[in-house]
C-alpha cells in the first residue's frame, strides 16, 4: 500500500532513533512525516501550521505519538491537542495513533480515554502499521502499488556482514524492526552511537540523585531503542532496571544501583563494537586520500544543508554530509561540520540552522 505525497504526519517522540524507525516504515507506503522530540515543540507545530493556512482543515492526517516523554508525556500531549481542536472549531479530529513499548489493555484504555484513536506497540509491527494506515487516512489518497526496494550495493553487503558478526546482535530481526529498510537500520545505530554518551551520562544523573520517574523514562526509551536493534539480552536488561526504578511494579533501589554501571559498561561495549565497522566510513576516510574542501563547495553544500533543515529532510541531510565527508577540511570547520550532522540526524533542525550560522561564510 502506497500514499500519495499529500500524505501530512508527524511523529512524536523525545529519542531520535525511534524517529528513524517510524520513518523507515513510513517510508516503505511513501509517506515522508514531520518529527517533533517533545509534547511542547509538536503543539508548537501543530499551531504553526495552522496560523499557515486559512482553513479550519487538520493540519494532519494522522499523528504518531509517544506515550512515555520527558516533560509533557504522549497522553498530556493528545488531551492538549484535542482542546486545541475544539479551541479552533475543527470538525474533524487528527487521528492520533499512540506509541508504545509497554502493552497492556489498561495501557490502551489510559490512550482511548486521553483522545486517542489507536495503539501501536514498539517495535513497529509492518501489518499492524498498514492496518492503522489504511483505517485512518483518506482512501482517495491510498493505492495498492508498492514502493520499489533498492538493490543492495557492495558496501551494504559488507557492512551487514560486519554487523551480522556481533555478538548479541540478531541483524534479522533489526532489519525487521526497521521495515527492511537498511539505511533507516543504519542512521539509527549512527545515531545511538552518537549519543550513547549522553544516554550514559542522563542515566547515571538520575540515578545519583535517585530521580526514579527520569531514571524509568532514560532506560525505558533504551530498553525500545536496544530492542529495535536486535539486541536483546540488553534490551531486557533495561526492562528489569525499569521495573526495579518504578515504584508501582518491583521497585528496588539496591538493584538499580548495582546494575547501571555494568549495564552502561555493555552499552560502551556495543557502542565500541558499532564504531569498528563501516557504519562511519564516510567521515573516518584516510584524510591522505581526500581532496582539500574549496570554500565554493562549503558554500554551496551549506546552502543545500540549510533548504534540507528547514525542510526537514533527513534523506538530503544525510547526502550533503556524504559529499562534504569526501573532503578534508581544516580543523575548526570540521568539528562545526560533525556539530551540526549530531543536531541533524537527531531531527534538532532547529539547532542546527543555528550551527550552520557559525560557519561563516
């Protein structure tokens, strides 16, 4: 099932590699969604959009919503967005789909309650994505052709053999998770990789100051994202410290303080195993063997990068880098360059045009 380029979805959720995930299944219908990381910036959004246009139409067609976020989470959110619609007069609702890792029909009853429409566990499930798709988007703007798979190149294939070669690591269910999508596989696990520090250091923080509800939201987000990958055994282990952080289920303290070092050490572990592979090639090139970058080639992949942020385009995003990582570049421009693909890939558009301006060109 295919949707026309009409199609208007965002997805909610505060962890860049669960909007990767999302996009690789949407991508497979032809559906290119917006990406908000927070309750507060998606009512931003959503408002946005509608002051842009003069009618009192969704400014939607469906959205995709995270339930557990930092802040305001996925049910404050929906309760927020549906007063916001009776606020403006609009006759028909955004279908609001929620997201989860934690499946259970109180759990579906709470998003029913909140305004919700539907209910998708996480990992993404293909056929229920396609069941939810085709409940609720128009079917004047759904057809039955399928979007053409790309065939594999030779870097692919080896980068999924190096992949297919760490331990712990089920490659076939990842790609799964990831709708068969290999790029969509691989920017996530870029993006874990780039902010597995963070994840350590938020983790830690909460835990010293025995913060539980932070503590439970950083490793529940961990236990959905390690689960995506395929890595299982680490993904339980963030379940049996989630459970251990919540007061409600088997709280206990003892145990998340002694297992969040060695749990964070396996994360350093995976993380060390990732960066040995092809997954960073583009910028970890022998510089010897790359031309000088002229400034009429910064200027002009700037400009591109720029039209891609403001257009939220992680595909082009990802393009430009890989023209601008087959150059060398001296070393203040290249540690903006990486300052503003983290911000980029992580869909911090925002912050990353305020990065693109320090260039100075």
């Amino acid at each position: 099932m295919t949707a026309d380029n009409s199609i208007k979805c965002l997805v909610v959720d505060d962890n860049p590699v669960n909007h990767t995930m999302a996009a690789s299944f949407l991508l497979t219908h032809n559906i290119k969604p917006d990406f908000s990381l927070s309750g507060a910036e998606a009512l931003e959004m959503i408002e946005k959009k509608a002051n842009a246009d003069s009618t009192s139409d969704p400014v939607y067609d469906i959205i995709f919503m995270d339930h557990m976020m930092p802040g305001m989470d996925g049910i404050e959110t929906t309760r927020r967005i549906r007063e916001w619609e009776g606020k403006r007069g609009q006759a028909k609702q955004m279908p609001i789909i929620a997201f989860s890792a934690n499946n259970s029909a109180d759990k579906e009853k709470m998003f029913m309650d909140a305004g919700m429409n539907g209910f998708l566990s996480k990992p993404i499930v293909a056929e229920e994505l396609g069941q939810v798709l085709k409940q609720w988007l128009p079917a004047d703007k759904l057809s039955s052709a399928k979007v053409p798979k790309k065939a594999l190149d030779p870097k692919t294939e080896h980068l999924l053999e190096e992949l297919a070669n760490i331990k712990g690591l089920d490659l076939k269910a990842g790609l799964s998770n990831f709708g068969q999508h290999n790029d969509g596989y691989f920017l996530a696990l870029r993006q874990f990789s780039e902010q597995c520090d963070s994840y350590i250091k938020e983790l830690k923080a909460a835990l010293k100051t025995e913060t539980w509800e932070d503590y439970s939201i950083k490793v529940h987000a961990l236990k959905g994202v390690l689960a995506a990958f395929g890595m299982q055994r680490l993904s339980q282990w963030a379940a049996n410290l989630e459970r251990a952080s919540k007061k409600q289920m088997e709280f206990s303290p003892e145990i998340c303080h002694e297992e969040t070092a060695p749990f964070c050490d396996a994360l350093v572990k995976f993380n060390d195993l990732l960066c040995k592979t092809a997954l960073f090639d583009s910028n970890n090139t022998d510089k010897s063997a790359k031309p000088l970058g002229e400034k009429k080639i910064l200027q002009e992949q700037i400009d591109n990068l720029k039209k891609a942020c403001v257009g939220c385009s992680s595909e082009d995003i990802e393009k430009i880098f890989k023209v601008l990582y087959d150059y060398e570049w001296d070393k203040e421009t290249d540690q903006k360059l990486k300052n503003i693909s983290t911000l980029a890939s992580s869909y911090q558009y925002e912050e990353a045009l305020e990065k693109i301006k320090l260039i100075g060109l």
